[in-house]
C-alpha cells in the first residue's frame, strides 16, 4: 500500500507518520512506501519498516509526492484559522487551491489510467456555525464565519465533485478543535483550547480569552489519528455523494478542562489568567460547540475518550518533547 | 449608480440589460452608466438613457468592467450544466475561479478605497439535491450531485467569505430552472424544460428525455429579471453572514407544462415526442422538484405568475425574435 501524506511536517502529520511507521500498516494491508510532503522538508522515519521517501514542495504542485499506484492521500496541509484570517490570499493559494491542485493530481493520474487514490481530507469544525447553543445533526449546513472554514468547505465541495467524477475517492472529515497541541502556540484562533492546558504542565502561565463557561468541540490527536486511519480503509460505497464525516469528539468547557487539568496536576490551573480578547472571541464564537455524530458512529469512527485521559495522553506522548523544545526544565 | 452585468450576451444578461434600458432606474436611483461584459462582445443597446460600455474579455480577468465607483455588479457568467459535466476544466475555469475573480477585482477596488459594490451573484436549484421528492426548507443543505453545482455552490461560499471581508455585499440567487428560453436548444442539462414548450410553439417538435410526471423548480425569464433587479437594492444588513436566497419559484410537472402549452395552442403538445435520455435525467433528476421559499417572500422577493401566463409572456416577447433567428416561418 503506497500512503502520501500532504503536510507531513505538521503536528498531526508527524502523528500519522509516526503511527504508520510504528504498526507498518494501514487498512488491514502492509504500507509498502510512505511519501511525506511539505513546505518545510519532514523529518524521515529512521525506524519505519518501509521506504520513506520526504519532498519538499508547494502545495500548488503536489505531483511529485503522488506517483502512479498512490493508493491512499492524507490531505493535511492547510493554513490555519487566525492566520487565514490575517492573511486572506495565503488562505486562499493554500486551503483552496492547495486542494484543487491536490484534485487535479489525481485527475491526471486516473486519466493515465493509474487507480483513484483515497483521499482523506481534514476538513474542520469552522465550516459550520452556530456557536454556543449549536448542537448539530449531520445534515447541518456549512455557514462558515471566517475564511479558514469558506476555504475548507469549498475545498470539500470540489474534492467531493472530483470524487463523484473518480478522480479520487474521497472522506473528509470535519475535525473538531484538536487538544491538546505541543510545542507552542500556533496562529489558530483556537490555539488557546491548548494553552490553557499545556502551558500549566510546563509550569508556565496562560492566557484564556474567553469565559469559564466557554465550550467547545474537541478532540485528542490519539483519536484523530484513529480516526484518519479508519477513513483511510473505509468502504466508501454506501456514503452516496456525501463524503464529509463529522467525527465523534467531545463537546467540553473550559471550566471542565480546567478541572481536568487540576486532576492531571493539582494546583495547576491557577497558572491560568483571564484575559479577554474580543477578536479570538469573535472567530471561535461562531463555531458550533456540540454534533451529534450519527453518521460518523455508524461508519464505525470511534467514540472519544474522557477529557483526563486526553490530559494524560499529553502527559505521556508530548510533555519531555515539547519541555525540551521550549527549553523548560 | 453605476451598473457593471457580468455574462451580459448570455440570455438573462440581455434581458436584465434591456430591462434597465427602459427603466433607466435601478433600485430607487437613476442608472449613470451601464458596463456589458462577456467571452463574446455584447450588443450595445442604443436607446438606453444612459452610456453603454461593451466589453469583450474574459471571466478570469473582469477588473477593466469593474471601474472604481461601481455601485452593483450582476455576475452571470457561467458554463452551464451538460457543458460543465462534459468539460470539467472549463467548468472550474469559469464557474468558481470566474467568481475568485470578481472577489479579488472587488478586493482590489476595497482596497483602493472604492466602496464595495452590490455583488448579485446567479447560484443555481443545481447546488442542491434531493431530487423529485425534496422540499427544500431555506437551512436546506447544499449538497450538489454535479459539476455545476458544486462549482457553483463552492463560489458562492467564497464569495461570502469576501462579503464578509468587506470587498463586496452579496447576494446569492439559487435560481430555479428558467424557462422558457428563446433562441436554440442550449447545453443545460436542463434545456428540453423550455423545448418542450419553444419547439412546439415554433410548430417544430422536441423531445422529452423525461416522464410525463417528472417535476421541477422553475421560473420564467421576466420573474428572474424582477428578482436581479430586487437583489440590487435588497438592504442586506439583515441577512447576516446567510447570503444566500431561494427564491419563490414554481413547481411544476411536465404534464402541468403540456397543458399549458395546449391551453396557448390547441394541439401544440402532441409535437413532444417521449425520448428517454438516461444522461439528462441522471443530472436533472438529483435536482429538488420544490423548496419552501420563506426567506425570499420575507426580503420582498416577488412571487411567481402562474404557468400560463409564463407560456404568453414568451409568446408576447421572444417568440417573434425565435423565429427569425431560427429561419422558421
């Protein structure tokens, strides 16, 4: 099974990556090449049992990183929310066209007659609004408020078209926030939902923006990881031309993170410190705080875990790592 | 109010224009200039009240029709339905990355400091699904099951997206099917809904790709016209981030169509012959055959006439210019 991952040097591309290289496998198959692709050049995987081969490129010519016999395209690369939203042409080059390239990849290779890839897109929870009160079914329309999910879900509207012409085979899945991120703050407008817990284990002060009872849709990296996996394999025939799969996160507030993070390490929420800030507010306000995952249940993507044994998967996957980067002892 | 129709040699972009030639007004306000661009140059329209620009260029390329001061642009440039099916890059080519052009001539206009013009953008019933037995309710999913469609529905994300930002003020139109259509046959999937009514009114026969029951959500050419025109001046500080409007339409079978046209022709509908084409009923048969239109009733949006005035009006205003063009006697 020859697996692509677009975007292999992100924080959940070297997850997927890391995962792959340590059960060899994917979909009940022996991954037989794995090709990593990103802006900045990915780390390789010095202990996989397969070939890896890492490409530095432009998601606007992902080609090279999708040879004839690709069987399985994880599609991650993206332009994050805040950053998206500061920079609306680099937003547009990247979620947009970075997946239209992606489409017309695999369009020239099902028109040489090589078989149409997997793809496996991360689509996100800020294609919908709603907010607070939003509690939505899987026929939920997408009415994005900021221009990372107007990105992302035209993104998946024209994947879904190129799917529909067999030019790929496509899941996308609308990830919830993903908790907790190492290593430091991003440009998401969501990068606090990590902050507030990560900073605290590092013994480090945080800056939460928005109020206690705040909620929102998350999920660890662990289960996103499973849960790239299980779209990987997944038998797409019964899904029709609907190809998009809310996952099966966790609706929490920050009260609740906060105590689960005083569970992990007692005291440490007191590191915490209010502090509003109206545009964060603004963007992750708009998205919905609560799915009903139906769909994404019956497809058989697995339930999430409880809030402290996300804290403690952190604990035990990314705290030494993210201590050392940082420099804190 | 300077006035700029995108796709202007098209068929509603010729009857918008003459519309606002006799008018000489656009929503409470006199027209000071009028832009007409299209792929192929559009007529000039001589007895307008005010100065005509013809423009001939491409989609991709619209800043020249869009001077700063431009007040409301109509973008109706499209490759329609069997056309965009057939021809996949050229479909993306007009269909979304025309409208990726329109947002960054308006960005660029913005950014000079020019106001943000009107944009009225022509969506499509096509960006839906659900086929003969939805009922679409406004929150309605857009779920496209063709090229077009999804084309069409990604733009009009995007075009959101930089209505949002501030570089135009949208106005989506998911427009029914438009019949009756004068001239030829065109590549719509959707084309024999007006030939089965044109051809027989020529006196000349047309084929039916379709059963007899087969429904569909249609509007006539003076109807579509009347709500361009409404969407121009619409106040939209009400619709929020929502900018997208289904219109009040008509559902219609084509055994309601057949009497009518014998109810303008005794005898015209035994020139429909029953030619089952299994590629057009594949795409129009994944359209709704009726939504619930509240939202546009509330906005002012007019209702529909009923089917036989539709067939007389284009008895009253194309017929005539039909058959000349045609050579039919």
């Amino acid at each position: 099974m020859k697996v692509t991952i677009l975007g292999a040097a992100g924080f959940l591309g070297r997850k997927l990556a890391a995962r792959l290289a340590q059960s060899g496998r994917l979909g009940g198959n022996d991954v037989a090449a794995l090709t990593l692709f990103d802006a900045a050049m990915p780390a390789s995987l010095p202990d996989a049992p397969f070939p890896v081969r890492c490409l530095q490129g432009d998601i606007g010519d992902p080609a090279a990183a999708l040879p004839p016999g690709t069987d399985v395209v994880f599609h991650l690369a993206a332009v994050v929310s805040a950053q998206a939203e500061a920079d609306y042409a680099l937003g547009l080059r990247v979620n947009l066209h970075g997946a239209l390239a992606v489409a017309e990849a695999c369009r020239h290779l099902a028109e040489a007659g090589a078989k149409a890839p997997r793809v496996v897109f991360t689509s996100s929870v800020a294609t919908f609004s709603g907010g607070q009160d939003a509690q939505l079914a899987d026929d939920a329309r997408q009415l994005p408020a900021n221009s990372y999910g107007a990105q992302k879900a035209a993104a998946e509207l024209l994947l879904a078209d190129a799917s529909r012409r067999g030019f790929l085979d496509l899941v996308s899945l609308r990830l919830p926030t993903v908790i907790i991120r190492p290593g430091r703050p991003n440009r998401a407008a969501s990068s606090f939902f990590s902050a507030i817990l990560r900073e605290p284990l590092l013994g480090l002060p945080a800056d939460l923006p928005v109020g206690d009872d705040f909620a929102a849709w998350v999920a660890s990296p662990r289960r996103v990881v499973d849960w790239l996996v299980h779209a990987a394999a997944l038998n797409t025939e019964g899904l029709g031309i609907d190809r998009g799969v809310n996952p099966p996160g966790l609706s929490v507030t920050v009260a609740h993170m906060l105590q689960a993070l005083d569970g992990a390490r007692p005291g440490a929420a007191a590191l915490v410190r209010h502090a509003p800030d109206p545009d964060v507010a603004a963007i992750v306000g708009t998205w919905p705080a609560a799915f009903e995952p139906f769909r994404a249940r019956t497809l058989g993507f697995s339930a999430h875990e409880p809030l402290a044994d996300l804290v403690a998967a952190f604990i035990a996957d990314d705290l030494d790592a993210t201590r050392a980067e940082r420099g804190v002892s």
